[in-house]
C-alpha cells in the first residue's frame, strides 16, 4: 500500500447553503474518504480535493457561490490541479452560462453554455436513464467510468451541457443527453451519484480512488485524453 492510500482521502464538499450538500457528503464517506461540508478558505486548501454540489436554479447558485466566497475557492481549487467533481447543477456551474438565467455568469472552468433540454420530452427529466459510455472515444477507458457502461443513475434537471471533446457520457433523452464531463483535474456529472444506488457509490468510489491514485502519482494532465492514457498504462 502507497503512502497515499495508507490514510483515507480528504474531500471538502463546498457549502454553499442550497440543496441537500449532506447527502453528498455522506455518499462521499461511504465510498472511503473524509468529506468535510465546508466553505471555510483554510479547510478547502487543505483539502485533496473538492466537490461542488448543487440543486435548483443556476442563477441563485451562482449567487450563493458569490455571497460564500465560494465562486473564488472553486477556481482555486481546479487551478492548483487537485481533482474537482461537480454534481448536477454543480456540473451546469461549471459552464460560462445557462440559458436559465441569461446573462448572470458561470464559473467558466469548462467551455461552452447550458441550454434547455430538447423540445417533445417532459422537463425535468425526473427518473432513472441509462449512461451509454463505449460509444464516446477514449471513454471506456476513463478512471470515473470503469465498470459504468449501461449503469441506471438518477437524472433530475430541465437544462444540460452540450456536445463537447470532454464528455465521457451520455444518456438517451429525446436524443443524447450529455451526462458527464471531464477535463483536465475536473470532472462532473448531470445525474445525482448519491442517489444512484450501487451504482452511484461505485462512480464515488472509482472517483476517489482516482484522487488516492493522484496524490502517489501527480498527474500533469493536460486534457482528458492524458488521464485516460494513464489509465491504459496503471
């Protein structure tokens, strides 16, 4: 056993008072780490790495990242290359916009914005969806997705991410649905692993291994295609 897997990883899940931040934290313990609910400066620079949850409107997030100082702590954290997950609309935060709440900025970590799920299907999708990952180049092979091809997660939201080199998800929604993301040190995804059964904690379980895995052997990546390399060759 390395150094690294020799204690338990530190998670701090940023508190930003929306949404039911516990259940992740608590998922988060259940999978093998210490997660700490948090938005104290001290306890997130500490941290091995973050997880930015979120429920509800994009714009009054965005406005409680702000009013936290949690808006300043996220691209602190996925500038200094230590894993970040985002979940649900944490995910859709993590854009430069929603068609949501035009004109009020995301944190712009990933590119690109997030619109309305297709016309012909009930928004929000509220219900179990299927992920489709073999399809996606590269996505088999991605740390957060090993053993998830086909897996049932728990999707609720109106609003997705678009078509991107980053994606390594999708599901099947009127059309493909982008379900989850990963660029560089941050990943993210649509769907609810908390509430995803068995399959959520093993995705948890996949992503913190992943940041035991880092802190044995930084990784330098510079894209979502160098992790899954690493991968290829662990």
């Amino acid at each position: 056993m390395t150094a690294a897997r020799s204690r338990r990883v530190t998670i701090a899940v940023l508190d930003y008072g929306i949404g039911n931040l516990r259940s992740a934290q608590k998922s988060l313990e259940r999978a093998g780490a210490d997660a700490a609910l948090t938005s104290d400066p001290a306890v997130i620079a500490s941290a091995d790495a973050a997880v930015l949850p979120g429920v509800g409107n994009f714009g009054a997030c965005m406005d409680a990242l702000d009013a936290t100082g949690l808006t300043e702590q996220s691209h602190l954290v996925a500038e200094s290359g230590r894993p970040f997950l985002g979940i649900c609309v944490g995910m859709q935060l993590l854009y430069e916009g929603s068609d949501e709440s035009p004109g009020r900025p995301g944190l712009g970590i990933l590119p690109g914005r997030v619109t309305l799920l297709p016309e012909g299907v009930k928004r929000p999708q509220m219900q179990w969806n299927r992920l489709s990952v073999d399809h996606l180049p590269g996505a088999a092979h991605h740390p957060l997705m090993k053993g998830l091809d086909g897996a049932w997660m728990y999707f609720v939201h109106s609003y997705a991410a678009g078509p991107g080199p980053e994606v390594i998800a999708t599901t099947d929604y009127g059309g493909p649905v982008v379900a989850a993301v990963a660029r560089n040190n941050v990943w993210a995804t649509q769907f609810h692993p908390e509430k995803s059964a068995e399959a959520g904690r093993q995705l948890l379980e996949n992503w913190v291994r992943w940041v035991a895995d880092s802190l044995a052997a930084p990784r330098a990546a510079d894209g979502p295609t160098d992790v899954v390399e690493q991968e290829r060759a662990s």
